[in-house]
C-alpha cells in the first residue's frame, strides 16, 4: 500500500527494530542499523514541514529523497529538474555501453565514451520523440 498514511518512504539516520516486517508494508525504508529494544519512550509529531538535519544532511521542506539499494540521496528542489535530466542521460549512456559491451566491443571505447559510442546516442536522440 504505498502512500502509507501519506507516506512514500520511511529514512532515518537511527536505529530501528522489527526491521524484517517492514517487508511486508509496500513502502522503501532506510536505517542505519537494527536494534532489539523497543523505545519506551512515545513519540510524536513536534513539527511538520521544517528543516531537519539526517546522516550529517540539511534536508528542506520540498527536497527530493532518490534511495535505492544502496542508499538515499537528497536533491536540493532548486537543483531537482537538472540532476533529473542529468540523471537521466547518464542512465541512456549506460544502457547503450551495456549493449556495446554484449555486442563484443572494446571497454577502451565505451568507459570513456569513444566517437562510435557518442555518435550513436546522438542518432537515437535524434530520432526519439
């Protein structure tokens, strides 16, 4: 059900426990560690919509969290559109050096981007609507 209460995602930099039921709830968490004691302590919303310091990060009301796998990143709103588009040509780069990697080319012309690579992605963008 993601969208949990709101909700699309759960990041701490702390410590969180039953960590192994969090598979059941459609919804990515992020945590430093796992811990088995329960807080006895309740918790309870103080601010919403404020800037918040995580892992050693400003993170501001309306900056985009990108987690995978590996980790979240936050992206400043100012920045979020260029690291999108940005991130998105990286991402046709790579998938076309996969295919020039199954196609037996050399790695030496595809990490760095050689003239055969480049000239490539620029044909499929040119003909991508």
């Amino acid at each position: 059900m993601n969208g949990w209460r709101g909700g699309t995602g759960i990041v701490t930099d702390g410590a969180m426990r039953d960590t192994s039921l969090f598979s059941d709830i459609d919804i990515p968490t992020y945590h430093v560690g796992t811990h088995q004691t329960q807080s006895t302590a309740r918790h309870y919303a103080a601010d919403l919509n404020v800037p918040i310091g995580c892992a050693g990060v400003l993170v501001l009301p309306g900056d985009v969290l990108v987690g995978d796998a590996d980790g979240v990143v936050v992206i400043p709103s100012q920045v979020a559109e260029e690291v999108l588009l940005a991130a998105a040509e990286q991402e046709a780069r790579e998938e076309l050096s996969l295919e020039f990697v199954q196609a037996g080319e050399s790695i030496l012309e595809i990490y760095p981007p050689g003239p055969a690579l480049l000239a490539e992605l620029e044909r499929r963008r040119a003909t991508t609507p």
